[in-house]
C-alpha cells in the first residue's frame, strides 16, 4: 500500500524551475492541485505526526515518573537532578544542531529522489556526531562540578548528587547523541515509526531500572539520585543498539552502509553545518538564556526551584503538541522544496497549524483546571502543600501560552525545513538571551513575586517569539533559500 505521502505529493509533478523562480516571487495561493483532496494532506501531517506524539509524550510520561521517583527522596534531590537540566542541554548543542541540518538535507534528497545522497548525508551526520558528541562528552565530566556550581547550587546535598547525577550522563552522551543522529534522519524521510518503537522501548527500561537503582528493590543497590541517572543512561543504550539494528537492516528509506565507509565529504559536511550552524547559535544562545534564567530562580531557594522543575516537567510534556506538528512541517516542508513545489510546502505548514491548534486548545483545558491535581503527583512531605499551591498557578500560565507555542513551534519547524535556521536563531537571541531574562528580573527583584514573576517572563517570551516566528514565515523569504 502507498505511504500517505505517496498519496499526496508524489501525485503532484515535479516543479520547474522556472515555476519555483516565479513562486518565490510572490504570494502562493494556498488553493490545493487538481489532483490533490484535503484529506491526502491530512493524512501526510498525521502521519508523521501521531508516532512522534506518542513518542515524545511517553518519553515525557518516563521523564515525570522518573522525577516523580527522585521527587520522593526530597527537595533537595529533586534540585540537584534538576540542576543538571541545562548543562546537558548545553553539551549536547553542538551535535543537536547538526541534526537540524541533517534532517533538512535528507527530507531535500528524498524529496528530489535521490536515495544516494540520502544514504551519504546519513553516514556524514553519523560521523559529526561521533565526533562532537565524545567532545562534549568529555568537558562534560571533567568540569561537572563546577557546572553545578554555575547553575547556583549552593547546598552540599544538591552540589553532590547533581554532579554523581551529571558525570553519569556524561558517560552515556556518544550513544543518546548517535540515536538522536538515527531519529533526526528517520523523520526527515517521513518515518517516525520506527524512532518511536526503539525510544518507548528504552524509556520502559528506563522506569524499570529507576524502581531497581533509586530504592534499591529486589536486592538491587539503592544509590538514590545517581541510580536515577544509571537508569536513564541504559535505556538510552538499548535505544541507540534499536535504532542501529533498524538501520542496518530495516526496510527504511535511508539505510547504513557500512561498505561506503566514512570517509569525509566536503560537500555534504557544508550543507549540513550551512543548516546547522545557525542552528547551533541559536541552541547556544537558548542555553545561555536558560542558565541566567535558572540562576535567578535557583536563588529563590530550594522549595520556589522545587516547584519551578515540576512545573518545568509539566510543560515540556505540553511541549509535544507542538514538537510533533513541527516535525511534521519540517519533513514535510523538505521533500516539497526538494521536488520544486513551495505551493505544497504552504499548504503542508497552514493544514498542520489548524491541526497543532485544535491539540493546543485541549491541552490548554487540562492544564487550567487539572494543574494541580498533576503538580501534587510530583511531591510529598513538608513543603508538598507551598509546592501544589504556587505550582498551581504556574499551571494557568502554562495554559495561557498553549495555542502560541503550538504555532511557534509548527511554523519554526517549517522554516529549519526550508533552510531558514538564521532567522530562527535571531528570534532565539532576542526573546530567550533578552526578553525572558530582562522580564524575570524585573518581576522577581523589582516587583518581589517571586516564582511567579520569572513565569511570567516565560509567557512574555513566548508571545513575542509567536509573533516574530509568524512574521518571519508570511515574509516568504524561506522559499529563496539554496541549500
């Protein structure tokens, strides 16, 4: 049976190029082709959209469970675990933002049918990442401490177990970062199935292995916040030997051949990093803006940082709504630009934005009326009552900025489709490195309203960078970028 995205756009003609000249010029009607229904659309978005969802809201599930776990042993763990968020977020810069050219690339080939260059910029990404990821891998440990140290851990306690907690993951970054590599170029030629299987397998060995190692059950060691990390750094192992496997021998698009070696290419590393490389300024800038942002509320001590984590849990897994649609709009957005057809890549992005939105407004529902229920779940003991109290709140704020990030995220995803991380990356700088952290502080030391205050910063900075992201993609500029 055909793909849906043999259904849909590979029924249209390959564009010319005197038509792409003349679509770059101006505005595209968003009218489908003769031969194209809504429905075959549809199909492609959800198509690569619903095993990413899934995907990414079990792993989030895996990821509050996990703290959940971590949450039980005290503030004081869950602080240091959360500590470690943004410094492993920063290591991983480097390797993450090549995957966004990677993935660019590859949805490009298989747009214009060329599974050859596919394969190569495949076995290219792979050999990046190695190389990055051990680099980073090794800073990484050798600097853990003082890492704990800047994202303002003063407490013995937190410092200790943040920074057993960070060296573990550390150790197991070449292979997250090698599957991440797998799952980047899956779903840039649409198949989100498979990155899907091998990461729910791994994140239930992770849960597994949290309930053995943080308590100690059934004769295993109980080694607390550091068998939290032992936990995840497994399942992250059996996901990268999954994802190997697949493409070795699965029946994929892009295959792993090995024969071909890995020699460098020029050509294929400089359309990756023309991608990625802004997309690494922008992943640098957002990490930078995130540890100011961390720093102020870490001061506010254990209990406000507390409930800013869980909060923080809470809205990643809102995250997924938008991440997934993005995807989608970045495959999508690819393989249309790769066979000339930037009237199909607009159709794709307005249709996945209808889409995002509908989730949002639910997720939204949830979150306004249940946020406490689920903030409670994260906690127990002395502070639990000030922590479901104050995060209670964070939750309304959270359901505040569903439909924007929804849109955010799905028309960003679009534009990296189409080349256009600069622009992004802009945005990145001017919202998370100023607005957010300008906006907190002022709250927070000016205003005095504590955690709230520096929530308050996020939803300005999500408004504005909603705002920004809609402009830059109705300019139209995405669709006169060469890669």
């Amino acid at each position: 049976m055909a793909s849906a995205s043999e259904m849909a756009l590979d029924r249209v003609e390959m564009g010319t190029d005197e038509q792409l000249e003349k679509d770059k010029k101006g505005k595209i009607a968003d009218v489908m082709p003769q031969n194209i229904v809504p429905g075959m659309v549809y199909r492609d978005i959800v198509r690569i959209a619903w095993p990413s969802m899934v995907e990414m809201i079990l792993t989030q599930l895996a990821s509050m469970v996990d703290l959940m776990m971590v949450g039980q042993l005290g503030s004081a763990a869950l602080t240091a675990v959360g500590l470690t968020t943004q410094p492993k977020f920063l290591t991983m810069t480097l390797f993450m933002a090549m995957n966004v050219g990677a993935t660019a690339m590859v949805a490009r080939c298989k747009g214009a049918g060329n599974p050859k260059r596919a394969n190569l910029m495949l076995r290219q990404a792979i050999m990046m990442t190695f190389f990055l990821s051990s680099i980073a891998a090794l800073f990484g440990y050798i600097f853990a401490e003082r890492l704990i140290i800047l994202m303002g851990a003063a407490d013995p306690a937190v410092l200790s177990g943040g920074a057993v907690y960070f060296k573990i993951q550390m150790a197991g970054l070449p292979l997250l970062a090698l599957t991440a590599t797998a799952t980047a170029t899956l779903r840039g030629v649409g198949n989100s199935r498979t990155p899907m299987v091998y990461n729910l397998m791994a994140n239930i060995i992770n849960v597994v292995f949290n309930y053995l190692l943080i308590y100690g059950n059934f004769g295993f060691p109980r080694w607390e916040v550091a068998g939290a990390s032992l936990a995840t750094v497994i399942g992250q192992t059996s996901a990268f030997f999954m994802a190997l496997v697949s493409l070795l021998w699965g029946k994929n698009y892009i295959r792993l051949q090995l024969r071909e070696g890995f020699k460098p290419d020029i050509d294929a590393i400089r359309s990756i990093v023309k991608i990625g490389f802004p997309a690494m300024l922008e992943q640098l800038v957002m990490r930078a803006g995130m540890i100011i942002y961390t720093r102020m509320i870490a001061g506010l001590g254990v209990v406000s940082f507390a409930t800013h984590q869980i909060c923080m849990s809470i809205q990643a897994f809102s995250f997924m709504n938008g991440q997934a649609f993005a995807i989608s709009a970045t495959a999508l957005t690819g393989q249309s630009l790769g066979k000339k057809r930037i009237d199909m890549a607009q159709i794709y992005t307005t249709r996945t934005r209808r889409v995002g939105m509908g989730v949002s407004l639910f997720i939204a529902l949830i979150s306004f009326f249940f946020g406490g229920k689920i903030v409670a779940l994260y906690t127990s003991g002395p502070d639990a009552a000030e922590i479901v109290e104050t995060g209670t709140k964070l939750m309304m704020l959270i359901a505040l900025i569903q439909p924007l990030q929804s849109s955010q995220f799905i028309l960003a995803g679009s534009l990296r489709g189409a080349g256009d991380t600069k622009s992004v990356a802009v945005i990145i700088f001017i919202t998370v490195l100023l607005v957010r952290p300008l906006i907190s502080y002022l709250f927070i030391y000016v205003f005095h309203t504590g955690v709230i205050g520096a929530w308050i910063g996020f939803v300005v900075d999500q408004a504005i960078r909603s705002l920004f992201v809609l402009l830059r993609y109705y300019s139209g500029k995405w669709k006169s970028i060469k890669l």
